[in-house]
C-alpha cells in the first residue's frame, strides 16, 4: 500500500523546502520530493540556488572581490601587498564546502520538523479525491498518495539552438561555477544577471571577458539612471566588455577554443575567439516528465504552469510555485509563495505584494532596485518626484573606500508615497531592504525622512534621499 501525506511537495528548491518545513510547522504530515545529484553522485537538497546558483555563485563574488581589493583598491588605503596569489582549487573548495554545510543544513531541518524526505523525481500518476504519485530514483519506483501537492520543480537554463552545452567549454551557470582554471579569454552570451555576476567573477580573477547581449539597452529592467552609471563603472573601470545589439550568428567548438560570429548593432559581421563560453540567456521551467498530463494540470505554451494570484493551479488542492510558475525567478519570491501556500492550506489568509519583491544583482557595486522606475511611472502616466543621494557624500561609504553609485527614490507626486527605490552600491543589497520595508508598509519618502538613522552609515545616504525628494538634503 502507498504511504500517505497531508501535503507532498514535489522540489526541494527554496520555494519546496521551505513549503515543506512551513506546512509540517502548521501540523502536516508533509513529505518532498527530491532527486537532485550533486558532482559527487550524492542526492542533494537545496534545489538550483544552493546547488548551483545563489549560494555558490555569491561564495566565488565574494573571494574574488576580495582578489579586486587586495590588487585594486588596498593601495587607497595605505596598504600595499605584493605577490598575491590565487589558488582557485582552494576558492573552489571553499564555495563546494559552503554548498555542502547549507544542503545538509537541510537535512538536519526537514529532520527537525518531520518532513519526509521521498529521494528520486515525482510524477503525477492519477487525481480525484487525492493525488497519486510516483517517484523514480534510478530503476526504484514508489508510489505516495496526498491530499494536498505543492509543484515546485523550479527551472534550468534556456539553451540556444545549435549551441551545444557541454558544461566543460561552452558552459551554462552549472559549468561556469566549476572552471578549474581562469580562462584567458572568455565569452559571455547575454548581459543578464547571470552574465554580469559571473562574468565579473572571471574577470576579477583574471579572465579577458567579452558579453554579447542581443537587445540594444543595457540593464533594460533598472531605472535608467542606475543602468547608465552601472555601464560606465563595469565598461570604464571594470573593462568588462559588453556589446549591445548583437545577432549570435554560429558557435564553432574546436580543440583550441570556440569562436562565436555574430552580427554587431551596425549589421556587421565579426567574430569573438574565446576560450571559454557561458550561454546565460534566460531560464526555463521544469515540467518535463511530471505527468502533468495523467491530472490535467495546465501548463501554458511556455512550459510554466497556471496558477492564479494564490499559487492555484486548475486542479483542486493542487499548488505551484516559484520559478515554474509566472513571476519572477528568485529564491526569496519561490520562498515566500512557499509560506504563503502552506499557510492557504492550513486555513490562513496570507498575502504576498508582488510590487514590493526586491531585485538584486551582486556585481560589484551591486546594483539593486524595488518597485518602479521612474520610466515605468511616466508611461504609466503617473507623477513622481524623485530624490537621489550619492555615497560621495556619505562618511561612512568614504571611509570604506566605497564611495561610488547613489541612492535615488520615486514617490507619487501627489500623495509622497514610495512607489521605487534603486541603489547602486557596494552595499545596495542589504541597503535595499529599507526601502522595501517602507514600500511594504505604503511609507511615504517623508516618513524615511524622518526615521532617525544610525552615525555613520551607508543607510543615512537613504534617508538623505528621501529628503531630496522634498529638495531638503542636509550633506549635500
Ligand atoms: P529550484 O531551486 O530550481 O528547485 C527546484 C528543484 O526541483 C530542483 O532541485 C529539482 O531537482 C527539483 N525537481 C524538478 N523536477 C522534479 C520532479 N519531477 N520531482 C522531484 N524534484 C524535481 N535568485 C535570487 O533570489 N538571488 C540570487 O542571488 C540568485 N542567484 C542565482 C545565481 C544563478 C547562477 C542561478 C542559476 C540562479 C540564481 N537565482 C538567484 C535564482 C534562484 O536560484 C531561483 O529563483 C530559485 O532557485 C527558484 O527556486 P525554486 O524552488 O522555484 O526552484
Ligand atoms: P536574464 O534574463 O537575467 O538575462 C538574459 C539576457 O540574455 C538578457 O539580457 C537577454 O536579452 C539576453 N539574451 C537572450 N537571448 C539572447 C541571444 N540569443 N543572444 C544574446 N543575448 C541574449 O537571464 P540569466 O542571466 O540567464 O539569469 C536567469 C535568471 O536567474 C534571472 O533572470 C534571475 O531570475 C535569476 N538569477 C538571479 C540572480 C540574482 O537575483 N542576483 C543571479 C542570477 C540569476
């Protein structure tokens, strides 16, 4: 006889697991699905972010920025150090080891809260008054049975026709978190998050790194103002070397390396030679074999499934979220959808605001944003006033030799609401969430204004923002 489960989450991505931990806290007996293999042929949890994506990608951010200050911007301060040294076994040890401890980390709370862990993948087999499902680990079957599933099976990279991943030379995010040397040349395909972050790692580290972007904007989905000053700092300072308007015409892999023709934004035709080459043009849902068709879950021509503002799919006590579903592909959104679902099933009513999910991009400075831009708001015909702030006039930011980028906020020009905040900083990340908290709680820029802020802190060039607003900065 197949066991049975309250709730049975298929993926234990940062959408899955914490679906799975949230609906056992609520009194579910909760299992989830999950058969993902780590390089070691070991199943991991986890899921794309801590596998192969937030987690590891921000342990290698963070050692080669520490290379960028050591070789670039100690010198500032006074301290010179000679003969640095890489050792990227060790680098990529370092990131493997932090993978490892947060995976098993998992282990240990799905063991504390009881949630079953069912290794292999999941499909549905039959629906009605509860849900049949089979998972495969290899030639093992086994069949579970659940009142409630939540789908979270989460997404993989979009590869381009005639390009062929091999995860060695040309490589998606999987491969480029794994170089055993630092390329000499290499090639990145779009000037999307993954592109910049990792290009920037490589870069950092040593790499010649060129980016083809196929649309003529950079950064197209920031405020312009944050797009344009990040240009100048990654293209100027950085001399990452980014083309816009680009056609990727052919990829041709050979012994000695890969050459890319492409069309440049003039019409005319060139060729990249490079060692290495990571494709990062945008992410895919995973719905491939989850029999979605034995239930007549709907799945849209895109391959995300339907779900309306709740998570809800077609079928009755059937959920999906996180990247398989609309939205967009981040770990805190998959995460807090999780919560929301589990807490639907248990009775609640919980509310996530989609204007208020925060973007981050962990390049150096960081560039990060919540709400509108203000090009957003004028084609939308709203009227803003907006404030900007520059960390040059920040203490704290001059003290830490990170004295570039700016804060600027947009609030409605009628009622002062916040309706977007973008930071361009080396500290944007954290700084961000301030501003998303206000938005959360409908502020108005008056009321950052008016909130004391700590002396000296990256955080007062926020609060001077919002006095811009008003016209009434105090330090500039
Ligand atoms: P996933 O994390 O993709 O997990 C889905 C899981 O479901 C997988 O483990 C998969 O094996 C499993 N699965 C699939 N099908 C089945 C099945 N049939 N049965 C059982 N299991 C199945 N987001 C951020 O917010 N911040 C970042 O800094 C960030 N950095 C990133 C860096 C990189 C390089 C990449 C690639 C992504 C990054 N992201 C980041 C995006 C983030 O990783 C995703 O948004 C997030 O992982 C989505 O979570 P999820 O739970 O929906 O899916
Ligand atoms: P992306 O959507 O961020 O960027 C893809 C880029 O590739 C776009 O600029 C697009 O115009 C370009 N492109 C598409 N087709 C192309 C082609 N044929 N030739 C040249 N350029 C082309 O996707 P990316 O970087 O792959 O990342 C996937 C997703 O993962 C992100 O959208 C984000 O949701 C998530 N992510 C989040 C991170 C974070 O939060 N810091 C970090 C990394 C990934």
């Amino acid at each position: 006889m197949s066991k049975q489960f309250d709730v049975v989450v298929i993926g234990a991505g940062p959408g899955g697991y914490i679906a799975a931990i949230r609906a056992a806290q609520l009194g579910f007996n909760t299992a989830c699905i999950e058969g993902w293999k780590n390089p070691k042929g070991e199943m991991a949890l986890g899921g794309t972010c801590l596998n192969v994506g937030c987690i590891p990608s921000k342990a290698l951010l963070q050692s080669s920025e520490h290379v960028e200050q050591i070789e670039h911007k100690f010198a500032d301060h006074g301290i010179s150090a000679g003969g640095v040294k890489v050792d990227l076994a060790k680098m990529q040890s370092r990131k493997d080891g932090i993978v490892s401890k947060m995976t098993k980390g998992i282990e240990f709370l799905f063991r504390k809260n009881k949630v079953t862990w069912l290794k292999g993948f999941g499909k549905f087999v039959s629906g009605g008054d509860s849900y049949t499902i089979e998972i495969a680990n290899g030639d093992a079957k086994e069949t579970v049975t659940a009142k409630y599933v939540i789908v979270a099976t989460g997404s993989k990279a979009r590869h381009l026709p005639g390009i062929t991943v091999d995860n060695v030379n040309i490589c998606d995010n999987e491969g480029a978190l794994a170089f055993g040397a630092v390329p000499k040349r290499l090639g990145v395909i779009g000037a999307g998050v993954i592109g910049l972050e990792l290009g920037s790692v490589w870069r950092r580290l040593g790499a010649e790194v060129t980016v083809l972007e196929a649309l003529p904007a950079f950064l197209g989905a920031c405020d312009e103002s944050i797009a344009k000053e990040a240009w100048k700092v990654f293209t100027k300072e950085q001399s990452l070397n980014i083309k816009l308007g680009v056609k990727i015409e052919k990829v041709t892999s050979k012994k000695t390396g890969i050459t890319i023709d492409y069309t440049d934004d003039k019409g005319l035709a060139q060729k990249l030679e490079c060692d290495k080459l990571i494709v990062s043009v945008g992410r895919v849902p995973n719905t491939d074999g989850l029999g979605a068709s034995n239930v007549g879950l709907k799945v849209t021509e895109r391959g995300f499934i339907e779900v309306d503002d709740h998570c809800k799919t077609n079928l009755p006590n059937v959920y999906a979220i996180g990247d398989v579903v609309r939205g967009p592909m981040l770990a805190h959104k998959a995460e807090d959808e999780g919560v929301a679902v589990a807490e639907t099933l248990a009775g609640q009513k919980p509310h996530i605001d989609f204007n208020t999910i925060p973007w981050i991009i962990y390049t150096s400075p960081e560039v990060a944003w919540v709400g509108k831009t203000e090009q957003q708001c004028k084609a939308e015909g709203i009227a803003v006033k907006t404030g900007q702030f520059p960390f040059m006039a920040n203490g704290r930011a001059l003290g830490q030799g990170e004295a570039g980028g700016f804060v600027k906020i947009i609030a409605d020009a009628a009622t002062d609401r916040i309706l977007g905040g973008h930071v361009i900083h080396a500290h944007a990340s954290e700084l961000i969430q301030e501003l998303v908290t206000a938005m959360e709680f409908k502020a108005a820029s008056e009321d950052i204004a008016r909130i004391v802020h700590g002396h000296p802190t990256l955080s007062e060039a926020v609060k001077e923002a919002a006095l811009a607003v008003d016209k009434r900065t105090l330090n500039m």
